[in-house]
C-alpha cells in the first residue's frame, strides 16, 4: 500500500499535484499560475534529491524499486516497475531541476495561455521522469510516447512563425522511429515472456541475427530523439519555433532521453549487436560532430547556431557511449548533464534577448557587453562552458569522453581505431571557433544599432535562472567526483556485462 | 652554499603551496564583489582595486619565496595534494601540487613580474580607460589579471598533466578577453575582439595537439602524474618508441600553439592589440614560454627520442630567425617588440630542443625580465605620447599652432615618435638597457643566457648555431633600429613634441626590472652554473653540463656589434631626419628600402603568411561550412529530402487515393451512413423530454427489468 | 426470539412509517424530520447488527451533519410554494406500478429463491468494534481512504465554488 | 438474532420507498432526501450482510458510502442552491433546458 507515498512515485507523478491546482485557476490568474507551476516544480526537484539522499551510490544494481502488476496478461504480464540506478540518477534531477528553471525563465515569456502552459509543462516532466525511470519496456513506451503530446502543443501553440509546421515535423518524426521499437519491444515481450529489465537481462539468448535487427529497431527511436546524424532535420525546426523553455527542457531533456535509452536498452540488452556495431554507431557520432560545429558557424540565427551545436555535443555522447569502456561511458554520461547544463542556459540566453529584442538573427547585435555587463559575464561563462574549457564542466566530459575513445582505440578494444577519437579532437577546435564567433558577434565590438543601447540588463529574477546552472558549471568543472562517483558502480557492471557477451560472442 | 645548513633546519613551507593559486583568487573574487561598488563610490577607488590585485598577486611572490627557502634545504621537493578531481576506473587525475625546483623557478618569475605588472597597471590602466572612455572597465582589467596568475600557477605546479593542461587552457582564456579588453576598439570597431578570437582559436589547435598526447599518454602509461610517467618512460621506450616518439611530437604542436612558433605563431602579432601590461607579462614574459616550460618538464620524455628533439630544435631556431626578419620591417612599436618575443622564443624551444634544458630555462628567466621591461617602457613611452596629443587637444594655442593629429593618428607607429630620450628619462634610460640585454651585449642577462644557447648549438647541431646567429644579428639591428627612430633625434609629430613621463607609479616598476636585467645574468654565470645545480635537482639525467665557449661569446658579441653600427648607419640621427624632410611623394617609408626593396616588402608584410592561411584554411572552411549548411542541410537535406521528398509524397499519395477512390466508393457510403444516423437520431431525440423525472422513470424501469430477468432466468 | 421478534417489528414499523411520511409529507421540514427519525431507526438496526461504530456514525454524520445542512437549506430557501402547473401525465400511476413490480420481485427472492434463513451464530468478540474498523480500514484500503479524502476536498471545493455568488465587474 | 432475510426484506421495502419519492415528487430538496433514503437502505443490507458472513469488508464499505453521501450531499445542496439562485424555483419540472 506504499505505491503512493514510495519516492520514485511521488518524483514522477508529483507534478500532477500542481495540475490539478492549474485546472481551478482562472485564466487571468497568470501569476498565481507561474507560482504554482514554479512551486510544484520545486517540491518535486526536492523530492529527487530526497531520492537522491536514499540512493546508495555503492551499490550497481537498481535501487528504490517498486514493482506492481499492472496489466496482467497470461504470460507476460506488464508491471509498473519503476527504479532508479546509477545510469539514471543524475538524469532524473537534471529534468526536475532545468524543469524548475525553465518555469522561472519563461516567466514573462509566456504571457498568452499561462496557465495551459504551465499544465503542459507540468505534464512533460511527469513523462521525462518517468522515462528515466521505468524499468518495463511497456511503462517506458508509455511515458517515451507521452512526452511527444505535452511538447507538441508546447511548440504548436507558442512556439514562433512555424510553429505549426514544426510541431508536426516533430511529432511525426520522433513518432516513425518509436514505431519501430515498439514491434521490438512486442517482439521481446512475446519471445522472453517479460517486459520487466532485469528479468530480459537475465534470460538473453537472443539469436544474433534478430539480435542485430532488435538493436537497430530500437536505435531508431533513439538516433531520431539524440538526434544522431543524419537524422537530425527536425532539431533546428524544433528549437527555432519552440518557446524558450520548450527548447530547453528538449534540449536539456528530451534528447538525453535518446542517449539515455541506446545506454539503458541497446547496451544491455543486445551487448552482442553492440559491439557488433560500435565503430558504425561511434563512426557516425564523429561525423556528426564535425557536421554539427561546421554547419553551427554559418548559422546567422543564434538559436539556429545553439541547436545544431547540440548536434555537435550529442555526437560526444554517443562516442563515449560507444567507446564501451568507464572513462567513455561515464563521460557520456556526465556529458549529457554538461549539455543539459550549459546548452539548456544557452537557450535561456537566447530567450531573454529575444524577450527584448524580438530577433534573434546575430547580425542586429552587436556590443552587448557594453550595454548588458551582466548578461555578458554569465553567457561567457556558459558559452566557455559549452566550448569545453578546463575548468568547467563541458572540459570533463568532453576529456574523458575523449580518452575513453582513444582508449577503445587500442587494438582488441571497440573500435579499433584512435582515428575516432583523433578526429572528434578536431570537434574541440570546431567548437572553439562557432561559440567564440557567436559571442563575438553578440557581445563584442562597438554598439552599431541604436535599440540596443537601451537595453536593460539582467533583472534578479533573470540572474537567478542562470545561477544554479552556472553553479553546478563551476561545480562539475572543479570538483565532478561526487558526480563519477553516483554513476560508477552501475557503469563497471554495464561494461563488464558487455565485454562479458562480446568475449561469448567471439567463441564460435 | 655556506647557508646550506643553517636552512635545512628551517621550517618547511611546501605545504603553503596552494596559497600561490588561492592567493590571487581571492584577490579577484574580492574585485567581482566589491570592485564595481568601490569604484563607483571612492575617489581613490581605482588605487583600491587596482592595489588589491596587486597584493594578492605580490603574496604569490612572498609564498614563491618561502618555497624556495624550502627547497634550499630539501632540493628534492614534494608534491602536495589538494583534491582528488577526476577518477573513473584506472584513470585518476588529482588537484595537487609540485613543488621541486623547475617549477619554482617558474612561480618566481611569475610572480616577480606578475605582480611588478600589476602595480604598473595600476597607473597605466588609470589613463587607459580615461583614454578609451569606460572607466568601468578598471576593474575588470584587474580580475583577468588575477585570474591570470591564477591560471599560470596553476600551470607551472601542477603535479599532472592534466592540471597544467587546465592552466594552459586557462592562461589561453586569459589571453582572449585581454586582447579583446577593448572589444569595441580596433579595425572597424572589432579588431581587438578579432584579435583575441585569432589568439584562442589558433592556441587551442595546439591544444587539441596536447589533449592528443594526454590520451597516448594515459594509455601508454596509466597515468597522467609526471613522477609516473618519467619513472615508466624508458621501459615504454623500449617497447614501442614510436607512443613516445607520437607523444613528444603532439606535445610540439601544443608548444607551437601557445609559445607561438611557426606554423602557429600568427596569432602573438595580433595579440598587441591588448593594452600593453596584458603584452608585457602575457605575451612576452609568461603565457608564451609556457610550451618551454612543457618540453623543459617533459625532459625526461625527449631524450628518449631524438627525432622529437631533431624537430623541436628545428622549429625553434627557424622561428627565431624567421620572426627576426619581419620584426626588422615593423612600424609598430609593439609589433617589433612582438615578433622579437616570438624569435626569442624560438630561441628558448630550440635551446629545450636540443636537450640544453638548463639553458634554455634560463633564457626564459632572463627574456621574461627585459623583454617585460621593453614591453612596459614602450608602454610608457606609447601614453606618453597620447599624453602629448591630449595635451596639444586641450590647450588651444597649441592646438592652432600645430597641425591637426586627427583621428587616425597612431600613437604607437614609430614614425610618430623620435626625440623622447629628452623628453621621458627614465623611460628612454630603461629601455635602453632592455634593448642591449635583448642584444646580447655583455654583461647584461641577455648576453649570458643566450650565449649559452648557442654555444649548446654550436656543440650539438650546427646548422641550428648558424641560424640563430643570423637571428642574433637581426635582433641587435631591429633593436638598434627601434630605439634610434623612438628615442633619438627631433619629434617627428607634435604628440612627440610634447610627450611627458609617465607617473613613479609606472616608472619604480620599470626601475626595479632594470635592476633585474642587469643583474639577471648572475642566476646562471660560467663557472658557477648555480641554475644549473639548481635544477639538476629536478632535471637529473637529463641535464647538459654547460661550458663557456670564449670563441662563440667573442663571435656573437662582435657579430651584435656590428649589427648595431649598421643600425647606427641606417638610422643615426642627422641621416633619418635627412630622409625624413624629402618630400613624402617621393620617399619610401624606410630608408632600408632604397637598399633591399622586395625583402623589406616581404618583411613589412610578414611573408604573407597571413593572408597564405586566410586562403588555404579560413576561406575554405567557411564556404565549407557555408555549402553544408544551406545546401546540404538546409537545401537538399531538410527542404528537399523531407519536406519535398517524404511529405511531399506522402501529400501526393494520400491526394490520389483522395481523388479517385475516396470519392467514388467510400465517400457513398460514408454519405449513405450520415443520412441514416440523421434519421435515427430524430426520432431518439424525442425521448430527451428534459424531465429528470422522466429520466429516473426509465432508469427505474431498467431495474426493474434486469432484476426480473436475473431472478427469472 | 419474541424480544428480537419484538424489537425488529417495532424499529420496522418506525423505518417504514417515516419512510411512508417523507414521501407523503406536504412541506420539506417534515420530510427532513421524518427521515432524521428514519435513520435513527436504522441506527438501533446496526447496533443490533453488531456495528456500534457505524451506529454512531450513522447518528453523527447522517442524522446529526447531513440532515442539519438540509434543514439550513431549506430554511435558506425558505421554498415552500411549488408552482401547481401540469404534472408530467403518467409519471405517477407507473412509478406505483414498478413499485409494486420492484417489491413483488424482491418477495420472490427472497422466498422462493434463497434457503430458510437459520439466525446467523453469535459475533466473535470485537467484531465490529471501532478497533476492528480502524485495523481493515487503514491495512486493506488505506488506498480508498486516501481517495475519499480527496473526494471530500473536491467536494467542498465544488460547494463553495458553486454556491459563490459570480463576482461583479468593477 | 433474527435470520438476516428479516433484514433484506426491510431494506428492499425502504428502498422502494426511497425510489417512489424519487420518482413522484417534485421538489428537489425532497427528491435528494429520497436519495438517502435509498442509500440508507443499501447500507442495511450491507451491514447484514457484513453481519452474516462475519466480515468486516461490508461494514467497512457502508463507511465509504456515508462519507461518499456527504460529499454527494455537499455537492448536491450546493447545485440546488445556485439553481434556486438563478430560477429562484426548486420545482424539477421547472428545469427542462435539457430538452432535446
């Protein structure tokens, strides 16, 4: 009788709460509905570092589990079966936390429809979390499948010129990849009789062939919501046209959502195919680092430039995913938090200038620093952070990730070449050059048009946004050990189990 | 050392080391608090903050000193561990600090001239931002500046490769925002910001060069702390040369990208657009010989390998050479200074280079004292001058009598300048004694370090002697060239004319590195070799025993001389201003022009390189990154593939089943079917009486009936 | 036996009158009174049924809170006037005659179609107790509980937006 | 103890009751007081029932229901209240806007 009050429950479902309160406000109530929408966020960020408190960060399996029977079907019946484990602990307090934040920076954004709003926004993290956390196949389609209807009317209704087009593009688009992991996932249920993970793990044994076909089934779903290249054509409509705090919660969130699953689902479940496919999947992530930061430096939008950037850093993700080794996919996965840090703040930059300004093309800026001295500061803190300056949080990722590829570059290891990791360095300096022309372009040089002179700088509640995000910037950079450590333990015994069905694989 | 005893009983001070790094922390965290509000409301606000840093940054100093101390009596040092950063499987990599005597040497040098760099500013900026116009950017000069010495001390006691890594990109970081400290100033506005962007772009390749290395380090070695890794070095070595050989030569082009050696040496030129501290101790004393310092710590490592060294030796002497000739055909005062410091710095990788680490340290230490010096004089003498078209601008008999400066008057283009030996003393005094140390004269520092190269050279690779000889030549005539066109003859402008001395503020700075320069030379003099017991400490096996060669001395000292009397030849005094008063149609900018034409083009150009890269590299990337993203992305890809192609099929499709079948067949029935529901409907419709009465009768009669039916089945 | 006999007959006939009553009653007072003393009667029925705590309930919550917000309403509207316009035609005579219906079906079942009922045995001790409630209520269907409470809530939330008067403009 | 149809019996008498007021009358306070007459009657033969099969389930379920009849009542007086507010009528007969 404990399925109420059980944590995992109350962090998923808590922003239900704030909801239903929405749904008994009047429509001019905006501000009471942004302080409950701002409040629920908050208790709900506060109930996952109560989860947090009662992780044990030594223990590699999954943690905190409740397991309910909820469609009982003769043979493989489906459960609610939520946990929480090292892969995803930190996942779950990035989405409570960028949700808290992007309420507080949409604040005076949204000023039409607040209150629908907010219960959209409030909806879309019931489902993030819970795709963090459901450990049956079934659950997780469930909650992968509901964030689309949240974000979509998300981007349709107040989102920018296109946004029809947009959120169509979107919604259909993410919706032809999950189709095709949901006949995987009808197929594992069928064939291993459970949905529920740990159980599927246990009994393996899938023959390689169908193996092979399964992991591509589900990287579908997966490279179209990371998104890999070349399937990225919906991001830059997605982000330009989505509200700011829509852009932010799906690129902080919604994308991890694809890396997140090919660690959680394709590594576990078909190790073989894994390692089977490693340099292809790991292939494509360097090309789409290089692509990413190569088309980011001729956008002439700003938010253009931010979203194909994500492009570029999802790309070392996937690498140190697929590296198959700790330093590769603990860095993944800290580089995951990194970009849902540093490209989530982004995206509430480019927000508040456009609050301003109402453009958001490079060229009508221009000496900003001059005019906004705050605003500046924070953005070069972000933006060195998103370009992997030691110190910040991007460089420990992006490091780590790298000597992870490198590593697996030796012979015998995933990939079989250092290649992969040579040329994702040269992504380092791509970066360099795309976020320092972006800033420049922005905030440097004289103030060449007459509006921006009067600009007003960052008002607190503007500066609070970014703060806890610039924080944690600095916290990751200096001191990531309390972050490594979280995940360590459920990374070691990922690997192992990986290389332990590659070592089988191999004997014929 | 006779005090050798008395000081291993001393105290030990290693553990203070971490006190160099928060030291200046909190000196910048203090001026990000407070800095803007002190500023605001205090008339002596700017001597506040601008002190603040300044202490902070001497402290780095005094616990420098301490450490030292420490070392006298414990040369073998100690690593002190702070944190543990970053640990995930095998790899480890902590927050910890090296103290031995390479690294202290290092912290010396920059905190010596760190912080006598930040009590110039303190007057130097004062009339910069006036000069510029935003007096509230004084502060944050002061903050890059701390945040500066933070990052070099962090670099040179890092007892891993990866925290230096972490202030190699943080020194790169201070670079840019103070070579883009005037980011609204420059060639249409934006060339400071461009400038620095040029900087951090083209060090980072570098960079991405020692991130290389790192990763074939870590593998080859299983870890990144230097003790480990020179520990393991000669057993990897023996394996498989070609990891060390790979590592040596990525860490090369990390050395080439922040010590600014051909091929990425474009960006320190640029990098004068900073205001002239940020030059002094950035570029020219600290930053820059960062990658010196890297291979001198990396020692261990390139005497495994003599192809590396092969390279690095010639890189170095190349660059010398190379920056010499172009310094020879600058106007800039700051751009001749500049491409000096990136000869000089081909001088110190080609001295690590060939193995003569000791010498080539001690070339670092001697060129971070006068090179410093030339820096901050010439930025004395530059607002100097300023002072003197300031002046001409605000007393209005002078402003009529002499023409109009205009807007485009540059301050620091020689040919503005001459005859300020009379006019600023002590500048003109200083930086007299800077260029003949930079010279190689002796008894100054510069001669005995650089002497000491290139007797190395000429022992170890004469071909490498032979260049850096020739770079010594250029270097006395630019210098000769330099100090005759700023220094002697009459004022060729009125700022010239009514240039006045820089505040006491500024001067003691300079007075005191004079001293240094002249001194310098003592750390390391034949016979005594004290550096070089010093760091044989640290260095060990790889060491060089240097010797004082008399013959190379006596040839280069000559070879300086001679360089300078056909400087004197060129620019004495009466033949320049003779040149100077022919009509300006017909005279060429330089009187060294009438003689070697083309090459004093190629050399005022700087052999195109440039725009070479501008061409080769730049272009190309960005109509690359042009083509893929309109066309690529944008055209083919999202218009073309997925709006025309996918949806526009799908559109296609669908209108066609439309069109003929739906229509026809289904559209019938479809049809049929709402006319029928109409029907019905009307007659349901009169069932709904509205009634609640009604309503509950027939919920009633449907109780009734199922209840007659369970019990009568 | 006769006193059970007794006792039930006579309860009986005061559930049923009252029953009768509000359904005859001509003013709504009366028929609030006559159902308060309707579950009065029910009231002893569970306390001979062994739920003496549902028997308190009964009296508190039905008898006492329910019926008392009725008689304010009524007193609130003070309606006591129905418009004599044209009843619905043949509402009354068919509610009598499924009525009837009702009642001869149940008297069937429960003649014909259940076993003679033996008197059941004895309660164990505590059944029915406010202890034995609290024990199930808070074990097998704390779940439920929690539900009613939050159906409560909505509940006064509804009343108090329901009955509020449409706030004027201006 | 009295076998437990005595008390079914009664509550089906009750119950019909409760349903003709329903059905016949016309004010809606009266109607509603019908209601719980017929819930009333429910929760007898509930607790019979409870009582025969020494159960707890069935007591435990009459407490649901009274609780569900306060928010019913609740909810309800309140809509007749604010009918009565704009018809100033409780007359069903009155409220026909349903009509089809």
């Amino acid at each position: 009788m404990n399925f109420l009050l059980h944590p995992l429950t109350l962090v998923t479902f808590f922003p239900l709460v704030g909801v239903v309160v929405l749904l008994f406000l009047r429509d001019e109530q905006k501000t009471l509905a942004r302080w409950v929408a701002l409040v629920t966020s908050l208790i709900t960020f506060g109930i996952s570092l109560a989860v947090l408190a009662q992780f044990n960060p030594a223990n590699p399996d999954l943690q905190l589990a409740i397991d309910l029977p909820w469609i009982p079907l003769a043979g493989w019946e489906i459960h609610y079966f939520l946990a929480v484990d090292g892969l995803s602990i930190l996942l779950v307090l990035l989405t409570t936390l960028l949700t808290a934040v992007s309420v507080l920076s949409t604040w005076t954004a949204v000023e039409d429809r607040v209150k629908q709003f907010m219960i959209f926004f409030l909806l879309l993290e019931v489902g993030m979390v819970g795709v963090f956390l459901a450990q049956d196949l079934f659950l997780f389609y469930v909650f992968w499948e509901f964030t689309l209807v949240p974000m979509y009317f998300l981007i349709g209704i107040w989102g920018g010129g296109r946004r029809t087009y947009a959120a169509v593009k979107f919604f259909l688009y993410t919706m032809a990849g999950s189709i095709l992991m949901l006949l995987a996932i009808l197929w594992l249920g069928i064939y291993q009789g459970s949905f529920q993970m740990p159980a599927l793990i246990a009994k393996g044994g899938i023959p390689a062939n169908i193996e092979f076909w399964l992991f591509l089934a589900f990287a579908a779903a997966f490279a179209i919501k990371v998104p890999m290249w070349p399937l990225h054509s919906w991001l830059p409509d997605a982000h330009v046209e989505a509200p700011t705090a829509g852009s932010v919660i799906l690129a902080g969130v919604l994308l991890k959502m694809g890396t997140y699953g090919f660690l959680r689902f394709n590594l576990s479940l078909f190790p073989q195919a894994t390692v089977q496919l490693a340099p292809w999947m790991a292939g494509l992530a360097v090309i789409g680092i290089l692509y990413g930061a190569a088309v980011s430096y001729a956008q002439k939008d700003v938010k253009k430039l931010v979203a194909y950037s994500s492009v570029s850093h999802l790309g070392f993700v996937m690498l140190g995913l697929f590296a198959l080794n700790p330093q590769g996919v603990q860095g993944g996965i800290l580089q995951m938090v990194n970009h849902g840090l540093s490209t989530g703040a982004l995206f509430i930059i480019v927000g508040m200038i456009y609050e301003r300004r109402h453009t958001r093309e490079m060229d009508a800026f221009g000496g900003l620093w001059k005019v906004m001295p705050i605003y500046g500061a924070l953005t070069l803190i972000v933006a060195l952070s998103s370009m992997g300056l030691p110190g910040l949080n991007g460089f420990v990722g992006e490091f780590t990730i790298l000597l992870g590829a490198w590593g697996a570059g030796q012979p015998g290891a995933a990939l079989g070449s250092t290649w992969f990791a040579g040329l994702a360095a040269v992504g380092v300096i791509l970066a360099a050059v795309y976020i320092l022309l972006m800033f420049q372009k922005l905030f440097l040089g004289p103030v060449t048009k007459e509006e921006n002179r009067v600009l007003l700088d960052l008002n607190w509640r503007e500066v609070v946004t970014l703060v806890p995000l610039i924080v944690l910037i600095f916290w990751i950079g200096l001191y990531p050990k309390p972050f490594f450590m979280l995940m360590a333990p459920a990374v070691d015994k990922l690997v192992a189990a990986v290389q332990a069905a590659s070592a089988v694989a191999l004997i014929p | 050392m006779f005090f050798q005893e008395t000081v291993s009983q001393a105290p030990q001070f290693f553990g203070l080391v971490p006190w160099i790094v928060f030291f200046p922390v909190i000196g910048l965290l203090f001026n990000i608090a407070f800095g803007g509000m002190i500023l605001k409301r205090s008339p002596a606000g700017e001597k506040i903050v601008g002190w603040v840093a300044s202490i902070a940054s001497g402290l780095t100093f005094v616990v420098s000193v301490l450490l030292l101390v420490s070392l006298l009596g414990h040369p073998e040092g100690m690593v002190v561990p702070l944190a543990e950063w970053i640990k995930i499987g095998s790899f480890s990599a902590n927050w910890s600090f090296q103290v031995d005597t390479l690294s202290v040497v290092m912290m010396l040098v920059v905190s010596i001239v760190g912080t006598l760099i930040h009590i110039y500013s303190i007057g130097y900026m004062h009339e910069d931002v006036r000069h510029n116009g935003d007096p509230g950017r004084y502060g944050r000069f002061f903050v890059f500046m701390n945040l500066f010495i933070v990052s070099m001390m962090i670099l040179v006691s890092a007892d891993n490769y990866l925290m230096l890594f972490v202030g190699w990109e943080g020194v790169g970081l201070c670079s840019y925002l103070l070579i883009g400290f005037w980011y609204d100033k420059g060639e249409d506005g934006i060339g400071n910001a461009v400038a620095g962007k040029k900087a951090m772009i083209t060090t980072r390749i570098g960079d991405v060069g020692m991130l290389l290395a790192l990763f074939a380090m870590f593998w080859a070695f299983g870890s990144l702390d230097f003790n480990t890794i020179f520990a393991k070095a000669p057993q990897v070595a023996a394996a498989s040369p070609v990891i060390i050989l790979l590592i040596t030569l990525f860490m090369l082009v990390a050395v080439t990208g922040k010590s600014a050696q051909i091929p990425l040496y474009v960006w320190l030129p640029d990098a004068m657009a900073g205001p002239t501290p940020v030059s002094a101790l950035i570029h020219a004393a600290t930053m820059v010989t960062a990658g010196v310092y890297l291979v001198a710590r990396s020692a261990d490592l390139y005497i495994l390998e003599p192809q590396a060294q092969f390279m690095v030796t010639l890189v170095g002497s190349a660059t010398a050479l190379f920056a010499a000739t172009i310094a020879v055909g600058q106007f800039d005062i700051k751009k001749v200074l500049a491409y000096s410091t990136v000869s000089q710095l081909g001088f110190m990788v080609a001295a690590v280079g060939m193995g003569a680490f000791v010498a080539g340290m001690f070339h670092l230490v001697t060129h971070a004292f006068f090179k410093g010096l030339l820096f901050l004089s010439a930025g004395s003498v530059i607002q100097g001058v300023e002072r003197g078209a300031h002046h001409i601008e605000h007393d209005p008999k002078l402003k009529k009598q002499s023409k109009s400066l205009g807007p485009d008057f540059d301050p620091q283009d020689m040919r503005n300048m001459g005859g300020l030996r009379s006019r600023m003393k002590v500048t003109f005094w200083v930086y007299l004694i800077g260029a003949i140390s930079l010279s190689g004269l002796p008894p100054l520092a510069g001669f005995w370090s650089k002497d000491e190269i290139l007797a190395e050279a000429n022992k170890l690779y004469i071909w490498a002697y032979v260049l850096l000889a020739i770079a010594a030549i250029f270097t006395a005539f630019y210098m000769t060239r330099q100090v005759l066109m700023v220094f002697f003859g009459k004022p060729r402008s009125a700022a010239a004319e009514h240039a006045q001395e820089s505040p006491p503020v500024m001067t003691i700075p300079l007075m005191i590195l004079a001293g240094l320069t002249v001194l310098g030379g003592l750390i390391n003099l034949p016979e005594f070799h004290t550096l070089e017991h010093w760091m044989e400490h640290t260095l060990g096996q790889a060491i060089h025993k240097a010797e004082f060669v008399m013959l190379v001395a006596a040839l280069s000292t000559v070879l300086a001389l001679l360089a300078i009397v056909a400087g004197w030849w060129f620019y004495n005094p009466r033949r320049y201003e003779a040149f100077w008063a022919e009509p300006a149609a017909k005279r060429p900018d330089d009187p060294l022009r009438r003689l070697i034409g083309p090459l004093f083009e190629l050399w005022k150009n700087k052999y195109w390189i440039d725009e070479l890269y501008w061409a080769a590299i730049l272009n190309p990337y960005i109509a690359l990154s042009r083509f893929l993203a309109d066309v690529v992305d944008w055209r083919f890809w999202h218009d073309w593939f997925h709006d025309q192609a996918l949806f526009g099929g799908f559109n296609r499709l669908t209108g066609l089943l439309a069109g003929r079948i739906d229509l026809g067949i289904i559209d019938g029935i479809a049809n049929g079917l709402g006319t029928l529901a109409q029907r019905v409907a009307a007659v349901l419709r009169s069932v709904q009486t509205g009634f609640v009465r009604n309503y509950a009768l027939s919920i009633f009669l449907g109780v009734v009936i199922i209840l007659g039916y369970l019990l009568l089945r | 036996m006769i006193p059970d006999l007794i006792l039930f007959f006579g309860l009986a006939l005061v559930a049923v009158a009252s029953a009768i009553g509000l359904l005859l009653s001509r003013s709504a007072v009366y028929a609030a009174l006559n159902l308060i003393l309707n579950f009065t009667a029910i009231a002893v029925f569970y306390l001979v049924l062994d739920a003496p705590f549902l028997a308190l309930m009964q009296v508190t919550v039905y008898a006492g809170a329910i019926m008392v917000l009725f008689l304010f309403v009524i007193m609130l509207l003070g309606a006591e006037k129905l418009s004599t316009g044209p009843t619905l035609p043949y509402q009354r005579p068919l509610s009598i005659l499924l009525a009837v219906i009702l009642l001869l079906e149940a008297a069937y079942a429960l003649f014909f179609r259940s076993s003679p009922g033996a008197p059941p045995a004895p309660a164990l001790a505590g059944f029915g107790s406010p202890q034995a409630i609290g024990e199930t209520l808070f074990s097998a269907y704390l779940l439920p509980f929690e539900v009613v409470s939050i159906l409560l809530l909505a509940a006064m939330v509804g009343a108090i937006v329901l009955t509020k008067k449409p706030r004027r403009r201006g | 103890m009295l076998p437990i149809e005595y008390y079914t019996g009664l509550s089906v008498i009750l119950f019909t009751l409760g349903a003709l007021g329903v059905l016949i009358r016309r004010n809606a306070l009266i109607i509603f007081m019908s209601i719980e007459l017929m819930l009333n009657s429910a929760n007898l033969a509930f607790v019979s029932f409870a009582r025969s099969y020494e159960g707890m389930s069935g007591q435990i379920f009459v407490f649901f229901v009274i609780a569900v009849a306060a928010a019913e009542v609740a909810v309800g007086l309140a809509l007749i209240v604010a009918i009565f507010h704009t018809k100033r009528n409780i007359d069903v007969d009155q409220i026909n806007s349903m009509k089809g």
